[in-house]
C-alpha cells in the first residue's frame, strides 16, 4: 500500500503507525522549516526503520514563506521523487491523506502555502495511474471553506475522468524555488540508496514543467534514433556479410 500525505502538516500518527512495515510506503509532502512548524516531526532523515527501513520519505520543504511553495514546487516533487518512487514501489492501492490546507488561502500558521485548488486535480490524475486506478482519497484538513470545497471538486472531477482546468503557462514555465530544490535534493541524497529511480530524475529537480517536458521528448527521440541506427548498421552488416559457397556434391 503506498500512502501519499500532501496536508501541509507532517502526518507523524500514520507514519509511526508504518515506520517498520516494508508493505506501506508513506510519502508525505510537508512544510517543515527545519522542524519548526506544527508537528515538528517528518525530517528528510526519518526514513523508517528495521525492515521498513526506506519505506518513509518525507519531502520536507524548508525556508518558510520567502518565498512560499506553490503549483511549481508540488508537480516538481510529484515528477521527480513522488511519482518514480511510487512506480518503482508499484503498489497494489495507493491511499491519499488529503488535506487541503497547502491551497492559497491560509493564514501562515496554518500552512501559508499558494497552491491553486486545480493543483490537486493533476496531482490526483497522476496518482490514478499506479495500482490500476484503485486509488482512495479521504479529506482530512483545511480551514478554508472555499480553499476545501474547490480543491475537493478538482479532485473529483479527476477521478471522474473529466477534462481539467489546464495548468497555466506561468507554472508551466516556472521553475520550482531554491528553497524547494534545497529540500528535493536533500531527499535524494538520503533515499538515492533505497530508490533507484531516484538517480535519473534528480538531474530535472530545477526545471520547469515545460523544461522537463522538452527533455523527455528530446530523450525519446534519441533513443528511437540510435534503435533506428543500430536496426539499420546490422541490416547492412547482414548484407555486406559473404554468402558461403555450396558444398560441392
């Protein structure tokens, strides 16, 4: 079961509750400040322990407010560490701690956070992609009604296959904060040894959604060039090859 927490508050009960077990993965995204935003807990360094040693990672995003993570800095952590880690884990479910007191519209002490309600929605149509589809979210925070009620129907309207809003080009082209990009390469740095997938995906941690895009594609036209290449070195190889003279009889 991989258990996915974006609440902006470290979910400390469900990851004690699984710190030892290799079946559950928790993943959260948090703010964390260097341990000095509520709970305290869910340090890039809780890992896990015993045989479920690895199966925590906590993307603890450090810096406070200067300047605040948003859209950028969550489907840049979604496209280099939540999602390759989560293949690479291939759960059999995947359940969402689905808090929405990271959406603009809380006060700094409650998570001070400017991600659109729609975030979640491509958030959500991401995570739809392992286990098959069987995918659970249950609401947990926020303290905006508005901020609840839309990214809630964001994220309804994904798991219902509808059309989503599309991701503004502003995000598209922006690239996820330094702050961000300190705490993403930090949970590399610890989890590069449990989690392979980790070690292509951390060259992308600074790009932009647009950027990271362009690189794919630009991979994937290489690979199929050089297959193409190499298809066609061995099929002049094969003709350039002497046929052997019949035996004589």
């Amino acid at each position: 079961i991989l258990i996915v927490d974006w609440d902006v508050h470290h979910g400390n009960g469900t990851q004690q509750a699984f710190y030892a077990d290799p079946s559950v993965l928790y993943l959260s995204l948090h703010r964390y400040d260097d341990g000095n935003f509520f709970p305290g807990s869910g340090a890039p360094d809780e890992v896990g322990s015993g045989a479920g040693e690895g199966f925590s990672v906590n993307i603890a995003f450090t810096g406070g407010l200067e300047p605040p993570m948003g859209d950028a800095e969550y489907l840049a952590a979604f496209r280099t560490l939540v999602m390759p880690i989560a293949n690479e884990f291939a759960p059999d479910m995947v359940l969402v701690s689905s808090g929405f007191d990271a959406v603009d519209g809380h006060a700094p002490p409650l998570g001070g956070y400017k991600l659109t309600a729609k975030c979640f929605g491509y958030l959500t149509r991401q995570l739809m992609a392992l286990a098959g589809g069987r995918l659970v979210l249950a609401l947990e925070g926020g303290h905006d009604l508005k901020a609840i009620c839309d990214a809630s129907e964001a994220c309804i309207s994904a798991l219902l296959g509808n059309e989503l809003d599309p991701i503004s080009y502003e995000v598209l082209q922006q690239r996820p904060n330094a702050n961000a990009v300190h705490s993403m390469e930090k949970v590399v740095e610890i989890h590069g040894k449990y989690w392979r997938s980790l070690q292509r995906s951390a060259s992308t941690l600074g790009c932009s959604l647009s950027e990271a895009l362009q690189r794919d594609t630009e991979e994937a036209e290489t690979v199929s060039a050089m297959a193409s290449l190499s298809v066609a070195n061995k099929h002049k190889r094969s003709e350039e090859e002497p046929m052997e003279e019949e035996a004589l009889i």
